[in-house]
C-alpha cells in the first residue's frame, strides 16, 4: 500500500491497538527512529520526582532503561484524525518471575503526527483492521440478504 492509501484506510477505521511492539525497547527504538516529541506524560510518583522539569523527564525518556519491560508490557495505541494521528503508549511493570503486567510504569502521547513514513510503519496493522471491518460489512450485508431471501421462499411456500 502506498501512504496515501495507508492514511485513506487509517481514517477510515479511525483507532486501533497495535501488537507491532513486544515490549518497550522496540518502542524506544521506534521512538529514537522517528525523533517522536511527547505531549502529554502520566507516571508512577517514583519515576519523576516534584523537582523533575519537562527537560529532565525528556531526559528520562531517552534512557532505554525506562523503556525495558517484560514481553506484552506495553501497549499503544493510535487515534486517526483528518489531518493527523496520535500515537498513545503505555508502559508497565511486571513480576520477576513472569513478567505478568503488575502497575503502570508510564504513559506517553504523541500528539498530531502528520501522515508521513512514520503511518507506513503500522501498514500491516492498519490493512489487518481494514480487513475485518470490511468482513463485518459483508457479514451484516449477508444478513439482510438472507433475511430477503427467507421471505421470499415463505412467501413461496405459503401460495
């Protein structure tokens, strides 16, 4: 797919959650890649500090160390806008012993990204959404037409 025809199919499902990110550092690496700006940032008390400016907690931010979790410690999330997306991350904790989602570590967003190469990265996802909403479609039409067609053979059957 083009990115012209990403973007068309992005605004058409609107919002998804993307599994392309295992965990955190594959995000850090995605977020180094794209030199991503952060909007908005919710945290555990313990990650920043009263005293943190916004220049410190960039600075957290770029330490892989604070990205690291357990496989499926993380989660993000897109929002598909006219002109626009959002990307919304969430980072979490997890027990030693197996990793099991225990707090949330951190939530970031990425506000008003243009569709650019950045929307090519999440193609796969994008198409697999496309595809089941397209198959929700044909299902729902499928529906009417078998209901169509039930009366008819009733009708049929009661002449």
């Amino acid at each position: 797919m083009t990115i012209k025809e990403i973007t068309k199919a992005a605004k058409i499902i609107q919002d998804i959650q993307v599994r392309k990110f295992s965990h955190g550092a594959e995000f850090f690496r995605f977020y180094k890649k794209h030199n991503l700006e952060f909007q908005e940032f919710e945290c555990k008390p313990f990650f920043i500090f009263s005293d943190d400016t916004l220049e410190k907690i960039k600075e957290k931010l770029n330490d892989i160390y604070n990205w690291a979790t357990y496989s499926g410690g993380i989660d993000v999330r897109l929002e598909f806008n006219k002109t626009s997306f959002d990307i919304f991350v969430t980072v979490y904790d997890g027990e030693m012993l197996n990793g099991a989602r225990t707090s949330m570590r951190f939530k970031v967003k990425f506000k008003n990204l243009k569709y650019t190469k950045i929307i090519k990265e999440f193609e796969e996802a994008i198409s697999y959404k496309l595809d089941d909403l397209a198959e929700d479609f044909y299902v729902a039409e499928l529906e009417i037409l078998k209901q169509k067609r039930i009366k008819e053979i009733k009708k049929e059957m009661l002449k």
